[in-house]
C-alpha cells in the first residue's frame, strides 16, 4: 500500500550472503501495516456470515475464522507491545513519520470488524448483556475513531508534509476507520431496542457521511497521483484495491441502517411513511455508487493482474513479492461483495445474489492466499526486516 517505501531486494547482503537478523532487531520492523491481516480477516468472517446464498456450515466457517482473527489480534497486540518496549523510540516514529502513521487505521478497522463479528456470532447465542456490551463498544468506538482522526490530521500536516499528488492510497485508512463506525451501526443495530437503535443509526449516517466525504476528497488526490507518478512498483500495486472500500462501505451503511429503522417511533411515529421512504432511497443511492466502486475495482484489477500473471514465452513469470500492501485485495473488497449482496436482497434478484455468492467465494480464496503468503513473508524475512516494512520514511 505504500509507494513511498523503497523495495529492496537485498539490501542487507554481504560478501558471505544475507547477513543474521536476530528477534531483537526484527521486532523493532514490526508496524501497524501487520494489523491490516486481522481487518481483513475480521471482514472475511463478516462476509461470509452475509453471503446471499448460504449453504451447511458456512456460518461455522465464520465462527472459525472469527476465533482465529481473535487470536491474531491479541498476538499482534502483543508483538506491537514488545516492539515499544524494546525500542521506545519507535512509540513517536510510529505516528510521525509515513507511511506507518495511515496504518494505525488498520488496528480501529480491526476493532471494528470484532464488534460486528460479536453480533453475527454472539448475539443469537448470549443473553441480553452482550446486546448492551456491544452498544457500549460501540460509542467507545465512535468517539476513539472521531478523536484519533482528528489528530493524526493534525500531527501528519505538521510534522510530515506531503504533496498532493505524492499520495499513499493507505491514507484512505486515517478516514476509513472513522467511516466504518456506520458499517458497525449498521451491523449491530438490528438486536438494539427501539430507544438505543435510532441514535446509533443517526450515529451511523453521519459518521458515513464525514467517511465519504473525507474520502472523495482523497480520491481526487489519488487519481491525481496515478497520472502524474505512475502505477508504482509492482509489489505495492494491490494497495490500489483501497479506494474501492470508500463506496462500498457506504453502501453497507445506508442500506444497513434503512432497514434497521424502528417503525413507528419517536421521528418515525410522526412520519410514518418515513421508512419506506429512506429504504427506497437507500437502494436507489446504492445503485448510485456500486458502479463507482466497480470501476475502482476494475481499475486497480487491471493494473495488478499483468504483474500478477506475467506469461512470457509461454511460461509464467511472476514480478511481485510478498509485501503488507498484499492485504488491500481483501477488506476494501470485502465491502464491495458485501455491498453487491445487499443490492441484491433489496432487488429481490436471484442473478444479483449468485453474483454476490460467487465474489464471496473467489474473496475467500484470495485470503487464504493471502495469509499463507504473509506467513512465508515473515519465515523467509521479507517482512519485518530492516528496509522492507513501512516503518521506512518517505524519501
């Protein structure tokens, strides 16, 4: 996802090979990029718990990939843990200097995803208490997610500068995690009584509001940057799937917190065809946008896929290494599917859904791509290595 970070292939080579790098030195390599793995992973599960289609024990699946994306978060917390204590120095780094910063949106995009994992999977099983811990997750959420980006603004314009057109589609992240509070809205709200679920959809439209408008702003920037400096190295390429999460997402959100709306009541009381109003636009509005995301989509899948499948002289020849931008063919994505399914229920079109149900399946297989290549990544050292994570600063 950076095109700021160099690509060395080598660079801490001697005359006698590679040089050793032991625990010590790598962990102190270890940055926010990693928690892009449990956003997406946590989407994953998310997504294939709203498959259009379902079929005999999907909705396990889910629950497997949940618990495994809660285990992940509590060792890379604990790793991120280690890398403070055995390098302070790194606490400051890790907020000024880019491209690391944007990926702290990665760490509150992971939180994200676990809450609304906690309603598609915990609820139906639980009493009433995790319906109110939710709820309380969820404003602690919001009001993180506002503070945070708000500041990390604020530090980046006056501590690390960039040019407009010298934009990281990682940025997107600083945004996205704020953003994702109405996806959370929209996930969770449904098991909310009628007093709790109108604040947290009026919560909901208006943080998607800030998320998008924040995001189209970014999107001049990053067609800008696409025209005047290039593609960027092949092995960063995947992180221009990121923009596609800014439509998709919102698609989620509104159609989400449309249906979710308490007939009847308080606002709804006096304007009783208010509801079938919002959802009607709700679906309009999706439709709107899904083609937006489609060609975002379509965009960066042609950039990647020459570099991805290379055949020359007959054989296949791939350019790409292993990099943390590798996770940005996943979450962003996942919106996408998730958002074409909702489209599809709300159509009531049985092409539409398939079409879902099929995304779904080649997303899943993307990840699990994914997460054996990151684990080589990481046996191999072409992560967490001294030059090769976002930890470098911009030159």
């Amino acid at each position: 996802m950076s095109q700021d970070s160099p690509s060395p292939i080598d660079d801490n080579a001697g005359a006698d090979g590679p040089r050793k790098v032991g625990f010590r030195e790598r962990i102190a390599h270890f940055t926010w990029a990693e928690f892009a793995c449990t956003q997406s992973t946590g989407g994953i599960a998310i997504m294939l718990s709203l498959t259009p289609y379902q079929f005999h024990g999907l909705q396990t699946a889910g629950v497997v990939v949940f618990i495994l994306n809660l285990v992940l978060i509590v060792i890379l917390c604990t790793l991120m843990l280690i890398r403070f204590v055995l390098h302070p120095r790194t606490i400051k780094h890790s907020f000024v200097n880019p491209p690391e910063p944007y990926f702290f949106g990665s760490f509150w995009l992971s939180i994200a995803t676990s809450i609304i994992c906690m309603e598609r999977f915990g609820v139906p099983h639980t009493g009433p208490w995790l319906v109110v811990t939710i709820r309380v997750l969820f404003w602690m959420y919001a009001a993180g997610t506002l503070i945070f980006t708000t500041a990390i603004w604020v530090v980046l314009s006056s501590k690390s500068p960039i040019k407009l057109l010298e934009m990281n589609p990682a940025m997107f992240l600083m945004i996205y995690n704020t953003m994702l509070t109405g996806t959370v809205a929209s996930g969770i709200v449904q098991s909310q009584p009628p007093v709790q679920r109108l604040p947290i959809i009026v919560a909901g439209i208006t943080y998607q509001g800030l998320g998008w408008i924040v995001s189209v702003v970014l999107m001049a920037w990053f067609v800008g940057s696409l025209m005047e400096n290039g593609l960027g190295q092949p092995d960063q390429r995947p992180g221009l799937f990121i923009p596609v999460g800014s439509a998709g997402f919102a698609i989620v959100t509104i159609i989400g917190c449309a249906r979710a709306i308490p007939q009847g009541y308080a606002y709804f009381a006096t304007h009783p065809q208010g509801k079938e109003i919002l959802v009607v636009l709700a679906d309009w509005t999706s439709i709107f946008l899904w083609l937006f995301a489609f060609w975002l989509f379509g965009v960066a899948f042609l950039v990647n896929l020459p570099t991805m499948i290379p055949i020359r002289n007959g054989r296949l020849q791939p350019r790409m290494r292993f990099t943390l931008s590798w996770w940005g063919m996943i979450f962003p994505n996942v919106g996408f599917v998730i958002a074409t399914g909702y489209i599809g229920e709300q159509l009531q079109s049985s092409a539409i859904k398939w079409v879902a149900t099929v995304m779904t399946i080649l997303q899943f297989a993307v990840w699990l791509l994914d997460m054996c290549l990151h684990l080589k990544a990481l046996v191999t050292g072409q992560i967490m290595w001294p030059g090769r994570d976002e930890d470098v600063p911009k030159s």
